[in-house]
C-alpha cells in the first residue's frame, strides 16, 4: 500500500460510501498505524470530511486491533468452506477477479456480522 493509494482510497471509495449509506458525522476511522495511513495530507482530508482518524498502536495486531482480535479467523474459515463450495457448484470455472467478488460477498454474509464487529472492539477496550 502506498500512502497515495489510500488517500484515494479515503476521498473516493470511503467517504462517498458513507456518505450514501447517510452515516452520521463525524465518523471513525480505526487504522492500524502503518506508515501509509500517517500522512499529514490524509489527516487534512479527513478532517474536512468529519472523518476521526484513530491510528492503532502498530505490531500489536494480535491484541489491539478489532478485526484481527475478532473476523479475521471467522473470515479465514468462511473463505475456505465458501471457496471449496463454490468450486463443487462450478468444477469447470477457475476463480478470477468476476468470480472472486461474489464469492467474497457470500462468505462475509455468512461469516461476518456487526455483533461480532462490536465485540471485537470490546475486547480490545476500545
């Protein structure tokens, strides 16, 4: 990741997904502390856009972070039993970038939901 690419990220996918979704501002936005989401330009634009930056303590994943601390295993776990499914309905298809999506989609319906979000942010105390 480039710190670039997820202003971009950040100006034109993130904030007009909220914006559509008619999320309340100001709104938080949890980053793990990587060196690409520490950048004076971004800070200012989330500023502008009523966006709460909070940076993570970094290499503390395995305790600190939301994501890591409660979906990641669930979302591991779906992938694979989704993958294998998805490849017995489709023995002649190979995964590609128009398959990949839908599958994703249907894994994290399945494995992922805002319970599980908010209790991993309540383990980490935050």
């Amino acid at each position: 990741m480039k710190k670039e690419i997820f202003y971009e990220y950040v100006a034109n996918v993130f904030y007009p997904s909220i914006v559509n979704a008619k999320v309340e501002f100001p709104v938080l936005l949890f980053v793990d502390g990587h060196k690409t989401h520490l950048d004076t330009k971004l800070s200012d634009l989330c500023s502008n856009l009523q966006i709460i930056l909070v940076a993570l303590y970094p290499n503390a994943t395995r305790i600190l972070q939301p994501a890591d601390v409660s979906a990641f295993k669930l979302l591991k776990t779906g992938w694979k039993k989704g993958l294998a499914e998805w490849r017995r309905q489709n023995p002649e298809k190979d995964v590609t970038k128009e398959t990949f999506t839908p599958i994703l989609q249907c894994v994290l319906e399945k494995s992922i939901n805002p319970k599980i979000i908010v209790n991993g942010f309540r383990a980490c105390g935050l």
